[in-house]
C-alpha cells in the first residue's frame, strides 16, 4: 500500500509541473472522451492560469505527501 501512495504522489507531481509548464497543451491531451467529460476539461484549456495556479498546487500536495511518508520499511 506504501509503494501504491508513493507512486500516485509522484505521478501527481509529474502532471503537475507538465500542467504547470504547458497547461493548454496539457488540458488537450485529457479531452478525449464522453461530452459530458469533455465539457469539464474545455474551461481549464481555455484558462490556463487557473490550470497553471491548480497545477502548482498539485506539485505542492504531492511534495507534501511524500514528505509526510515514512522511510521505515514495515510501515
């Protein structure tokens, strides 16, 4: 279960500094998909600021996770 956080709190901040860097490019990629779900996605293409600024929180949570995990093995 450890590995399993580990591995989402990196993938989180991998897609994080990706959303941050290219936010339009990046919020295109997820637009594939029923039109329900791509009419979630279309505001954060169209505003990449708030893609950007929701992009560096996630860098900053998944910091944070990881920082918050413990190193000892049988935990």
């Amino acid at each position: 279960m450890r590995r399993l956080a580990w591995i989402l709190a990196l993938t989180a901040i991998g897609d994080g500094v990706v959303g941050a860097l290219m936010p339009i490019r990046h919020m295109r990629r997820w637009s594939q998909g029923p039109d329900w779900y791509r009419s979630l996605i279309r505001p954060f293409a169209d505003h990449p600021q708030v893609t950007r600024a929701l992009s560096v929180a996630q860098v900053v949570a998944g910091v944070a996770w990881t920082s918050q995990m413990s190193d000892d093995p049988t935990t």
